[in-house]
C-alpha cells in the first residue's frame, strides 16, 4: 500500500499496474524460498531427519537450525535486511526504478531483504514443527515485534546468543 501511495504520487495513471508488478516480484521471492523449504523438507524427510509430522526428530538438526538462527541474529547482513523491512520510505527512495519492470525489479529486491529478515526464523519450523500452531504463532509474533518494535536490534542481539546456547 504504502508503494502504491508512493506509485500515484510519482505516476498517477500507472499506481495499479505499477503495483501489481511491484507485489508479483515479491511473490516470487517469497515463491522461491518457500519452494526451496519444501525441497528441504522433503529431503529432511527422506533422510529420515524429518519425521510424519513435519517436525525435526533429529537433535542434530535441532542444533545445527537453532545455531544457524543464532548466528544469523548477529549478522550485520540480518541487521541490514530488517533495516529495510522496518523503515521502507527510505529503502524504495534509494531503489526506485520507474515503469512496471521497474516494479517488479523493486518487488524482487523488497523481497529478498525480507527473505532475508526472516528465513532463518522460517527455517526454526522444522524444530517446532510445521503444523505445530502454537510454534508458528509464537515464530509469527517474534518476527512481527522484530519489524515493529522500537529498539528492537538489542533484543534480536540477546535471542540470537540465546538461540545459540540453546
């Protein structure tokens, strides 16, 4: 919405088409990532790491996902992928591309800097398991508080040590 806004200022008559193409290359990013999980899962699964009900049932895996999440909190990169998810005005200023393939190219890089807000969290699923409600709603809440929340960086840096030692 808040693209589209931005859109209609810029080029009132193209603000729908515009943001179609912006909101596509999104999808597909988030396309992408969600078509590479599944492949994890199902090759989890065949290696018999992932069990019937989609959770981890090896600690291994446990450890290596809860290390790996960790450590990605830490990382400057996940600092500059949430920067751009928490304050979007700036981030589409400086990657403003005009005309419908520019939205789309706009879409794709938003959502490869969300991807990479999240993907390490997303990936934690397989430790709580993917269809365990409550794990998901507590990821969801996690995720939503680290792109709202006002100094929220601190916290990201005390849950990716806490990850780590778990």
């Amino acid at each position: 919405l808040l693209y589209q806004r931005i859109c209609g200022r810029r080029a009132p008559g193209a603000a729908t088409g515009s943001t179609l193409f912006f909101a596509l290359g999104y999808l597909l990013v988030w396309g992408g990532f969600s078509l590479a999980a599944t492949v994890l899962h199902a090759v989890g699964e065949l290696s018999g790491w992932i069990g019937g009900m989609m959770a981890s049932v090896s600690l291994e895996l446990d450890a290596l996902l809860l290390v790996l999440a960790g450590v990605w909190q830490l990382m400057p990169m996940k600092v500059r992928c949430l920067e751009a998810c928490r304050t979007p005005v700036p981030f589409l200023s400086r990657i403003w591309r005009p005309g419908q393939s520019g939205a789309l190219r706009m879409g794709v890089v938003h959502g490869a800097f969300c991807v990479g807000c999240c993907w390490a969290m997303m990936l934690l699923l397989f430790v709580g398991g993917v269809m365990n409600l409550y794990w998901i709603g507590g990821l969801a809440l996690f995720v939503l508080a680290e792109k709202t929340v006002p100094n929220w960086p601190a916290v990201g840096r005390i849950s990716g040590a806490v990850l780590i030692v778990t």
